[in-house]
C-alpha cells in the first residue's frame, strides 16, 4: 500500500478566524466591517471577563465572602469593565437569530458605555442595526466569535485577545489599501522602532497614535523585558474619530490607561491636545509627505526652531513637534519617507542641517521596500535624542550612526515584506552597541556607519544611510574567474539556442494558420 502522508495544518487560529469573518463580510466596505468584528469581539471580551468574575462573586468565598455579584463596585476594584444582564454575551448569542440582532447589540453597546462612562463613553460603535448588515450574517458572526473564550483568564494568559485584535486590524489595513495606513503601522516598525527606543519608564507620547500600535507594542517590550507598566503613562492624539475609537478599545482590552489619549478634528498642529507635555520618549509614524496640514496657518509657530517647514510638506513639521515634546534628557523614534533625508526643496535641507548642527540626530536606519500595506514610498526611521552627552550611555556628541537595513526582511506574500526576529535583534542591537560604553560596535561596510559631523557636511547633510555605509564586499566562493566566465558563457549560449528553436517554433505554427513573420 502507498504510504499516506498526513497533511499539516500551518493556518494559525487567527487566520482561521479571519476567514470565516471575512466570508460573512459579503457587499460591506472593509473599513466599515473593520468597526462591526472588531466591536463585537472587544464585546466579548469584557463579557469574558467579567463572567470570571461573576462567578468568584456568586460563590463569595475567601475575599468573595458576601460580596453582591451585582454590585458594580466590585468590579471597578479589581479593574474589570461592569456588563448587564442585557449586554452579556450569553444573552446577545441566545439572540443571534431573531431579525432584530442588531438593534439588541447597539443597546448592549449602548448599556455597557452608560455604566463604564468613565473609561467607554462614546467610544463603542453602534452600527449593528443598519440595513446593510443582514441578520443572519451578524448572528454567523456572533456565533463565530463566541465559539472561543477571549476574556478569560487563560486567554488573557495567552493574550488571544490581544493577538486576534492586532491580526484583525492588520487584516483589515491590508483589505483597505492606501485607507489601512491611516490607523494601523505594521508590526515590523512598531517593533524595531520600540526596541530601538526602549521605552522602560516615563511619559510616552504619539502624537498621530491611529489604532495605538506604538502604545500596545511598547507595554509588550516592558512585559517581555521584566518592567513594570505602572511606570509608563502613555499620551497620544488621533484626528480621525473612527480611529480614535479603536485605539480607546485596543488600549482598554490590554488594561492600559487611555485617559490621556485625545481627539480632535484639527489635528496636532493646529490644536495640541498636550501642549504642555514633555515626554521621555516620543514613538509615531506620521502620515507621509502631508501637503494638507495646514500649514499656511502655522508659518510664523514656535515650535519651528530649526527652520519653517515648507507649506506643501509636513515632514519637518512633524520633527520639529516631536522634538517640541521632548523633556530635556528624551528620544524620540519615528517614520519618514525617505525623501526628508535628501531633500532640499522650500528649505528642508537647511532645517535638516540645523537639526545635525544641533547633534539632536542620533540614528537613521533605512528601511526595504514592501514593509508597508498602504503606500510604495521609500522609508526611514529617524531616531533623535536630546541629551547624547550621556543618559545612561556614552558621549556620542558629534556622531551619527547610519544602518542600512533595506536588505533585510522576507516576503510574507507577493506584496508585503516583514522583519524576522533576527532582523529587529540586529538592528536594534547594533544601535545599543554604539550607543554603549566599551560597547561592541564596529562598523560593518553596506551595513552600518559612525560618521562624525565632517563626514556628513561633506555629503552636504544629506543623511542618506547608503552614502555613508558603502557597498559590501562580494563575498570571494574561492571559484576562479575563468572558471566563472567558462560556466556563464556556455550557459548563455544554451540559453541563446533554445531561443533560436523557439523563434522557429513561432514561425512555423504562424504559417499553419496564413501568417508569415519576416524579421528585416
């Protein structure tokens, strides 16, 4: 008999569940499925979470002793969101098939924000009743999202909420195109950008926070490296409401403090929610390039030390405002297009060579292509930093160093790249050599770069990494050069003869059916 091999099931949980999700999606825009799953499965999760509870309350012993299930006291003291009867999951899913489905869920949203107001109110969505979601294919997904436990403790152990959440929103930035990155920074970044940064303790700001990414990514490396998160606050501002709303909801599943996330739809420049902040770390990735920043309205503002930014481009905008918001010993980490290292255009480049005179610019990594779902412009991360006469660290006063990661990544699919492990630790630790006294750092030719302030007035602070890295050595294989030539070359002309046969193949079936092909 033939031997049977069994087949191996590679697809995770998360993309199983986004399958059966996304069948149930049928006519309805992306971004606005994205507000109806990512709801309900928030919904279930303090369902989840405060049924645990519930259930130490009902069978009051120990601690529990006494203790009213129903009091919502109880639940405040142990930080866990308070559910009524009429928003519990078990009641929404017992529902899942009468027609009015989605008027009972925008009720329950609605109850579950009147008794949480302090932390929920006007933050959940309400859009289960509109006509374009059929009952039947918002009860398949109540019925799929309630076929796994996401608040429990053994969930939360796992962080399966947080895991489904994050893959959600991926997903859903991935089906949305050029729209997805106006709230969601791949992982890949958010990651590298963080364990570059590492933001241990102190005030941590984004002020374009989208979906809290940096924010989420950020308690994740305090968790990993032993931390402890009540010594971070987090402070954020986010000009798109819907997307506001996500980071409130992201942050609130994970426990995490959203008070001091803002929204207003003037945006950072032109109404600073946190004008006063000075932060220990600033982490964002703000939009590309922005010509609609308003800023005709801003020319003559103080937060342009180093040079007005152009009307027609924010990117410089953006520096200056995180560096505004930095306390006097702060770092700061974030996303740019490649062009703000180059550019001379409406003064940019003598804003950025005040920035290098200045010695705020500490890092620039150059980041490979594909890394990102919603826009093919060349990448960077900058890294500045207000006090490189120390902060731990040696004296790097007059140095830059430049990384040239754009060789690194793999292909996740035809389209988008993303950093192995791998990739992030050599990143990230390269730059903590450097930084290190009696670190390990030497440079690396093609990959990284201490330049000091002469090297890069030669280059005209120009402040691409390449142009200080170098090209790497080609690797010798030991093959002596005929020997190379002797192989391509019979290969080439192997090449060239089947080709020869392939012209006479196409001439001959032409003919068959009343064509010639002269070639002059």
């Amino acid at each position: 008999m033939p031997k049977t091999t069994k087949k191996v099931d590679t697809e995770s949980f998360e993309q199983k569940l986004w399958k059966s999700a996304d069948k149930l999606r049928k006519n309805i825009d992306a971004a606005e499925y994205k507000h109806i799953v990512l709801g309900l499965i928030f919904l279930k999760y303090i369902s989840d979470a405060f049924e645990e509870l519930y259930q130490k309350l009902v069978a009051g012993e120990g601690m529990y002793e006494g203790a009213d299930p129903e009091d919502k006291d109880e639940y405040v003291a142990e930080n866990v969101f308070f559910v009524p009867k009429e928003a519990r999951w078990s009641f929404i899913q017992g529902k899942a098939k009468q027609p009015d489905i989605g008027e009972i869920v925008d009720q329950a949203m609605a109850k579950i924000e009147a008794e949480n107001a302090k932390r929920l109110k006007g933050i959940l969505p309400k859009v289960y009743g509109q006509q374009k979601l059929d009952p039947a294919s918002l009860g398949g997904l109540i019925d799929l999202i309630g076929s796994i436990a996401l608040g429990d403790a053994e969930a939360q152990a796992q962080d399966l909420l947080g895991r489904v959440y994050e893959y959600f929103l991926g997903q859903f930035a991935l089906n949305e195109g050029k729209k997805g990155g106006q709230f969601y920074t791949p992982e890949s970044i958010v990651r590298l950008l963080v364990e570059m940064l590492e933001p241990y303790h102190g005030r941590v700001f984004d002020p374009c926070c989208g979906s809290g990414g940096m924010f989420v990514q950020s308690q994740k490396f305090i968790e990993a490296h032993q931390g402890r998160l009540d010594d971070v606050s987090i402070y954020g501002q986010e000009s798109n409401e819907t997307t506001y709303k996500l980071c409130r909801m992201n942050l609130a599943i994970r426990g995490i403090d959203g008070s001091n996330i803002k929204w207003n739809p003037e945006g950072s420049f032109l109404n600073d929610a946190h004008r006063d902040l000075k932060a220990d770390f600033v982490i964002a990735n703000p939009p590309f390039n922005d010509s609609d920043w308003s800023g005709d309205l801003l020319q003559g503002d103080g937060r342009w030390t180093y040079g007005a930014p152009p009307k027609g481009n924010a990117n410089f905008a953006w520096v200056q405002h995180f560096l505004y918001h930095l306390s006097p010993t702060g770092s700061a980490g974030f996303v740019l297009s490649n062009g703000s290292l180059s550019s001379n255009t409406s003064g940019e480049g003598d804003i950025r060579k005040a920035l290098v005179e200045a010695d705020l610019v500490d890092c620039i990594v150059m980041l490979p292509t594909q890394l990102f779902y919603n826009t093919g412009i060349p990448a960077c991360l900058w890294f500045l930093s207000r006090y490189k006469n120390g902060n731990k660290n040696r004296s790097r006063k007059g140095e830059v160093l430049f990384i040239d990661a754009s060789e690194l990544g793999y292909m996740v699919n035809r389209r988008n790249r993303a950093f192995a492990e791998e990739d992030i630790a050599k990143v990230a630790d390269t730059y903590h050599q450097w930084k290190l006294e009696g670190g390990k750092y030497e440079d690396i030719k093609g990959f990284c770069k201490s330049a000091d302030l002469a090297d890069i007035e030669k280059h005209k602070f120009v402040l691409t990494p390449g142009r200080y890295v170098g090209i790497p050595d080609e690797e010798d294989d030991g093959t002596p050069f005929e020997e190379k030539m002797g192989a391509l070359t019979a290969e080439l002309a192997e090449q060239m003869k089947e080709g020869l046969a392939l012209d006479t193949e196409i001439k001959i079936q032409l003919a068959k059916v009343g064509f010639s092909l002269e070639v002059e």
